[in-house]
C-alpha cells in the first residue's frame, strides 16, 4: 500500500495601518480538533523607521518577538503549531505620524 500525502490549504492575512498598530489574525478553526501552523511572518513601513516591534501571538499569548527596521520578512523552516482551536495574529507597532505599516501572517490549518 502507497502513502500519499495531501498538502494543507494555505492561508495569509495582511493587515496595514497609519500611525497605529497593525495587526493581521488569524480566527481559531471553526473545527475543534484542528490547529494552525505559523509559516511566514513579514512587517514593512511606507517611510524610514527603527527598531518597531513587530510580535506573533497565540490568542494573548506572546510567543515571539522582533524589531523591525522598514522591513522584515521571516520564513519559518519549522512551522510554529498553535494549539487546537487558536487564533493566531502578528502585531506591528505603529511607525510615526503618516507612516503606513503592513503586516502579513501566513500558514497552513490541519
């Protein structure tokens, strides 16, 4: 007998902001059992910034924090699995009067 392997359907969820935070989320799955599975985090501004904390989290709970510097993009090489039924979301502080900031997370639910 053959295994196969089915890939998960992805998802992504971009969020901007002006001179406020940006947060883009991902709800908990409508199915009880089912987790999400964190696979790209990225965090940009319109204009020159330093040191903005961008942070992942799981429902309120901090699980990674960085800083970002006009942009970071992050390619997690191990998916980071929340737990089952939980929303996921990454924050970006806001950038100054009239700096936009856009967030992205992006991943897979299985």
């Amino acid at each position: 007998m053959r295994n196969v392997t089915v890939r998960p359907g992805g998802w992504s969820v971009t969020a901007n902001a002006t001179n406020a935070t940006a947060t883009a989320s991902k709800a908990a799955s409508a199915n009880s059992t089912s987790a999400h599975y964190v696979s790209s985090i990225s965090g940009s501004f319109s204009a020159a910034a330093a040191g903005i904390l961008m942070v992942l989290k799981q429902e309120t709970t901090e699980i990674g924090r960085w800083y970002v510097t006009n942009q970071l993009h992050i390619n997690l090489s191990v998916p980071i699995k929340a737990p089952e039924n939980t929303a996921v979301s990454v924050e970006l502080s806001a950038g100054g009067a009239a700096v936009v900031g856009a967030v992205t997370i992006a991943g897979y639910t299985i």
